[in-house]
C-alpha cells in the first residue's frame, strides 16, 4: 500500500518535529514507511502546502497564531479529514468542530498511542473505500475523501449522479469503512417492486393483514438492525409511502403492515438517485421534510467523462473482474484500447463494464480487438468522433452534453427508444425520465 500524506499544521517547531519524528517512524510489516509527513507553521503556509502536496490528512492544532485550527478547517475541501490538537479547557470547540465536519481530535498533551490510533482509523478508512472504488482522479478522490469523513457518523446520506456511475458502491465503500462493516449490508431498488409491495418489503407484515400474507415476515429495516440499508431509486417512491418512510427516520421504529405494535430499529439509511429532486419537491412529487432528512450528507459522484484519467484503471480492473476464466489475462489490442480512451460511455462505469464483459466472451484470439467491442464504440471510427456522437463545445454544460447525446441517439435509432437507450447504456425507464427531464420530443434537434 503507497505511503499516505500527512500535512502536520503546529506554530510550535517541537511539536511539529515530535509529531514528524512519530509519524515517519512508523513501518508495516515490509518495513515499508506508512506515512510522508510534510508540516507547515502556521495556517497560511498550510493553505498554501494543500495546493502543492495534496496531503491525505490534515493534522492540526487548535490554538495557533494568526489563523486558528477552525479559521484552517473552514477552507479546507470539505472532503479532506481533519484531525484537530487542543488542550482540555477546548473540548466545547472542537466538538463543535466535529459537528461541522472535522474528522476527529487529540488531547493535549498528545498519547502517542492515541495519536497512532486515530491516524491508523482515519487511514484504514482510507484503504477500505480504495479497496471499493477505483479510479484515482481528482473528481474520483474527492469522493473518496468525502466518504472518508462521512462513514463514521450514522446521519443520513443522499448520494446523487446519473445512471450508472456506480452509486451503490459508493453506498458499499460508506458501510465498508465504517464501524457498522461487519453488520448487514441491505440493498432495495425501490424502482423495481411495485409500490403496493413496497411497504411491507420495507418494513414487514404482520400475518392475515392482507391476502397472501399467511405469517409474518421481517422487513428490510428489521433484517438491517444495527447495519446499514440502501435505498436506491428513492425519487420513485410514492408521496404515501414517503410519509412512512420520514417517520421511520425521525422516530427510529417502523410498524409492520398490519401491526399495532411499533418496533425500535437501530439503522443506518444510504439513499441514491439520479433524479432532480428538488424540482420534484416544488412540483410537490417528493415531500420536502423528507428531502431535507435524506440530505444530511449529501454526496455527488462524477460521470465517468469527469474523470477520464479513470479510464485506463477501470478497463484493467474489469478486465481482471470478468476474464478469471482465461487461462491468461487478456488485454486489449491498440485500435481496441484507442476505441475505448476515445468513446463517451454516456452509459458510465455501468455501459464500460457491460463493454468489456461483452467484449471478453465474444474474442477468440489472444486479445480483445475492434470487431469484439459492442456496435456503439465501433461506430466512433466511422463517425469520426466519440463514440459515434458529436459532442457540444467546450464550455456546455454536462446537462447540455447529456442532452446533445440523447437527442443524438434518438436520431439515429429512428427515434426508438428501446434501441437508443440500448445504445446509450441506459434502461428504458431511465431513457425515458431523461426524454421527459429535458423535454425532447420528435423534431426538437437544433
């Protein structure tokens, strides 16, 4: 595992060198040094080092000349964790601190085992989510980090980005790396059980309380006491069942389908969605206090276009994923990977993996070449540009280049949306909601 950064901020030079000299000394089992420690004197020169070193975490003191612990921590991104240092008589502070996104604190005078400890969580946090999610850009690490200091506290988490950007692995790295990862991991797409069912899916029936029900049963947030349940699809809930749904959030019990009895339920709640749910709540399709409840931490996951530098790892990754049948590892042939590094994938990480899946069962030679990559990549030779498609200029917003694409697909499928969709990555539902979302209708290419 590569060394993680630490930016030490103390106005003290002895603290800073003690801190420096701990943290460099500490080895795993290789000998390998776990730690690169760069320190800085005050907050200024701290902001200055973030720019410059992009360190992992932030270790810092609280009371400091000029700017202060909380001042540094304020302009910080707030994906970075940060670990505050303050003498006893500050603890009100920093706990106030720790409400407003710092990852820990450390007592002065500082126990070395205690500063090892906390450092160890923060990094070990760290190595879970890297060991979820793949990619190392910039829009990707700021993920990373932000899961990091959100995993663990047992607020509410609204992860939001479009289909099939890999929303539930964010929501796995979030249990993962937090205290409840060896508890339950629930997952429900609320889009696919009809919402008749979905209340008892949720939160179990109770037996004889409506035709069919011939004995109790558990629901989701039973199964997950003490674990964590993802939501995915929330925007798809009806505004009833969103009602039952806040309660279960506010009032931490649920009651069953035909039961009078309410039952406690100790539950940590992800959701996920790629609809615009604040135009939904104005339209009065999703209910505010509920909006507000699933938005504690909101966390926004990048399209696979932002983060191109991705590519290249997430090709290897799946690569690896699906060709453990291959009596060797198979790559891809040139003209192949150029295909690849040069296509769109408006479908995200989902349409890519689906590609080199795809791909991986169709080669017959030693490599994966053009004529195994599905029709869609292979029309960007054709058409000269990304993946077939002509993408807006530079400086259109991501919502004008998603709508460019589809009105595009729509185009060239005769506009059938079974096959645009197919062609984009989508699924018909999704396709559809997009077509609704930007109001595209026959006729409408500019």
């Amino acid at each position: 595992m590569a060394a993680r950064k630490i930016l030490v901020v103390d106005d003290e030079k002895n603290q800073r060198e003690i801190l420096q000299l701990i943290l460099s000394g500490e080895r795993d089992d290789a000998g390998v040094p776990r730690y690169i420690v760069v320190t800085a004197a005050s907050g200024q020169e701290a902001l200055r080092l973030l720019k410059s070193e992009k360190p992992d975490l932030v270790l810092t003191d609280l009371k400091m000349a000029g700017m202060d612990g909380i001042e540094l921590l304020n302009q910080i991104d707030s994906s970075l964790p940060v670990i505050l240092m303050t003498a006893h008589g500050s603890i009100d502070t920093v706990k106030e601190a720790l409400r407003g996104g710092a990852f820990d604190y450390l007592e002065k005078p500082l126990d070395r085992a205690t500063l090892l400890e906390v450092v160890s969580r923060a990094v070990s946090r760290m190595s879970a989510v890297d060991d979820e999610i793949v990619g190392v850009s910039e829009a990707i690490a700021r993920v990373k980090k932000m899961i990091v200091k959100v995993a663990g506290s047992t607020s509410t988490v609204l992860i939001r980005g479009e289909s099939g950007t890999g929303k539930e692995r964010i929501a796995r790295a979030i249990h993962k790396s937090g205290p409840r990862a060896n508890e339950r991991f629930q997952a429900v797409n609320c889009a696919a059980i009809n919402e008749n069912l979905l209340e008892s899916e949720l939160f179990g029936h109770e037996k004889g309380s409506f035709t069919g029900a011939v004995g109790e049963k558990k629901g989701l947030f039973e199964i997950a006491d003490r674990g964590t349940l993802f939501l995915d699809e929330i925007g798809e809930i009806n505004v009833a069942m969103q009602a039952k749904l806040l309660r279960a959030l506010q009032e931490k019990e649920i009651l069953r389908v035909g039961g009078t009895r309410a039952i406690r339920v100790d539950v940590r709640v992800l959701a996920a969605t790629n609809r615009d749910l604040e135009a939904m709540v104005r339209d009065g399709r999703f209910r505010e206090d509920l909006y507000y409840r699933l938005n504690v931490i909101p966390v926004e996951v990048p399209p696979l276009r932002s983060r191109r530098d991705d590519l290249s790892l997430l090709i290897g990754y799946f690569l690896r994923k699906h060709g453990g049948h291959a009596v060797r590892p198979m790559d891809l042939s040139a003209d192949a990977r150029r295909m690849m590094m040069d296509y769109a994938w408006p479908g995200n990480v989902r349409q890519l993996e689906s590609a080199i899946e795809r791909a991986l069962l169709l080669a017959e030679g030693d490599e994966i070449t053009v004529e195994d990559l599905p029709v869609e990549i292979r029309q960007m030779a054709q058409a000269g540009g990304a993946g077939g498609f002509r993408l807006p200029p530079e400086g259109i917003s991501f919502e004008d280049v998603e709508k460019s694409l589809i009105l595009q697909a729509m185009e060239q499928t005769g506009w059938n949306i079974t096959r645009a969709a197919k062609l984009l990555g989508l699924s018909f539902r999704t396709m559809q909601y997009r077509l609704d979302k930007f109001g595209i209708r026959r006729g409408s290419i500019e």
